[in-house]
C-alpha cells in the first residue's frame, strides 16, 4: 500500500511539473537579421527550458531545434542580409531614415499577411499562451493578438523608440534623454537639447501618421473593421525587454515592466583567452 501511495505521488509531481511548459508564440516578421537575434536567443533559451515554441520569421533554424517550430516567411520580402547599404540608413538625415523605417513597416506588413505560410497559419487559429513581438516599426499584427484575446509582451531590439514609452506610461524626458536619430550625444549643450525636444515630440506626430494610420487601416482590412486602435490595444502589453544596458545606453527611470536585458543574445566564448601573453 505504501508502495502505491509513492507511486502515485511521483505520477502526480511529474504531471505537475509538465503542466509548468507553455505554448509560446513569437510573431518576428521584421526582415532585418540583427534585429532577429535577440528573439532568436530569447526563443532557444524558452525552447531549451521545456517550452513549446514557435517563432514565425524570415530566419529559419538551418538545423532543428527541439520545442522549437519554425514558420517561415521566406520570399514575402526582398532579401535584405548586407544589401542594404549604410549610406541609406547612417546618412544622418532623419528623414530618409523614418521614410524608410515607414515604408519597410508597411511593405511587411502587408506582404506577410498575404504571404500563403502565414495566412493558413492564421486561419488554423492555433491557441497559445503567450505571443512574443517587436516594437519598432508598425504594429498592424496587434490585430492578430487582439483576435486571438491572448497575453502578450515585446522585445525592442535597439533603444527605445520615442513613441514606445506612451504605450507604458514610461518617463520620456527629453532635456535629458537623448534621441538616437539624432547626431549628439546624451550630454547635450542648451541648444541640443532644443533640438531634441522638438524632434523627440515630432517624431511622435509622424508615427502617427505615418506608421500608426496606415498599419491600422491595413490591420482593418484582415481582422475586421470593428478592430480597435492599434495604440488601444498596445497598451495591454504586459511586458516590455530592451536590449540596452545603463553601462552603454546612459542611466534612465524605467517603469517595472520594461526590463534591460542588453546581451541577452551573446553567447559564452567558445575559446578561453591564454593566460599567457604571446609576443
């Protein structure tokens, strides 16, 4: 009898320790690898853990992984891995850098929601516990989350956009908080911090128009025309990880659900250094 009762005990302390896996969903359709890589290494470590992953991207694992399932978006996009050049993007005008951003937002979206891969994947309606996605440059996929009513958090990949901060209520001051489309520093002179401030609250008004209007019309079509603002339901994320660090990024109050996590996506050197030093 004893026997049985410590049977059972183990059976039951097993399934509970199984029943702590979760379903997790990663939406990641941005076509930049560096941007991939921190969700990358945040999904392996999940996949790694006992979790059930799923990551929907245009970088697919060359070797399976297990707990990880890729869905790829492979040929939705031009490939963009060194094809973009660096004049294109660190010209120093922020305008050209935004109009690219804008349109690269839109473009992607629009051609992974009508990417074959990922319109059978929606219509399997699959349920998860948790979905994964990018702050940056559109949020039209915000449909897809609100459809499917599950909770979900984000990544930023670089520091904080100035119009990420409103969806949680997070410090934003710019006298003191440098803007990283611009060319100065974060120990700006009187006139910098002009400069700044006006950019900082400008480039809020052109996400707006340019990023949040069309992402949302375009989110209408293919989750519904009762579908509520995008900027509405981003505030529900309940978490938010940016891959920055005080010791680089500059100190700056951060609400508890934004979380420095920078590095998260290096790995341990596979080669120890010498301890002797060669001449």
């Amino acid at each position: 009898m004893l026997v049985q009762w410590l049977t059972l005990v183990i059976l039951l302390t097993g399934s509970s320790y199984l029943t702590h896996a979760y379903k997790i969903l990663c939406l990641f359709p941005h076509v930049a690898k560096s941007h991939f890589l921190m969700a990358e290494a945040l999904m392996q470590g999940l996949a790694a853990k006992g979790h059930q992953v799923t990551m929907i991207s245009h970088f697919p694992q060359k070797t399976p992984i297990p707990n990880y399932r890729d869905i790829s978006l492979v040929g939705s996009m031009p490939e963009f891995v060194s094809q973009l050049s660096l004049d294109v993007v660190a010209n120093g005008y922020v305008h050209t850098t935004i109009g690219l951003l804008a349109y690269l937002g839109y473009v992607n979206c629009e051609n992974t929601l009508e990417f074959p891969a990922m319109k059978e994947f929606i219509a399997a309606n699959e349920k998860f516990d948790l979905i994964v996605t990018e702050v940056f440059n559109t949020e039209c996929f915000l449909g897809y989350l609100y459809r499917q009513n599950t909770p979900f958090i984000a990544l930023s990949t670089s520091n904080m956009m100035p119009w990420a901060h409103a969806r949680f209520g997070n410090p934003d001051n710019p006298s003191y908080m440098g803007n990283h489309f611009l060319y100065h520093g974060f120990e700006m002179t009187f006139k910098e911090r002009v400069i700044n401030t006006l950019y900082w609250e400008g480039l809020k008004w052109v996400y707006h128009f340019m990023f949040e209007k069309p992402s949302y019309e375009l989110a209408k079509k293919y989750f519904g025309q009762s579908l509520p603002p995008l900027s509405e339901i981003a505030k529900n994320t309940s978490l938010l990880l940016v891959n920055t660090h005080f010791t680089l990024n500059q100190p700056r109050p951060l609400v508890p659900n934004v979380v420095e996590v920078g590095g998260i996506h290096l790995k341990p050197p596979e080669n120890k250094l010498s301890k002797v030093r060669e001449n």
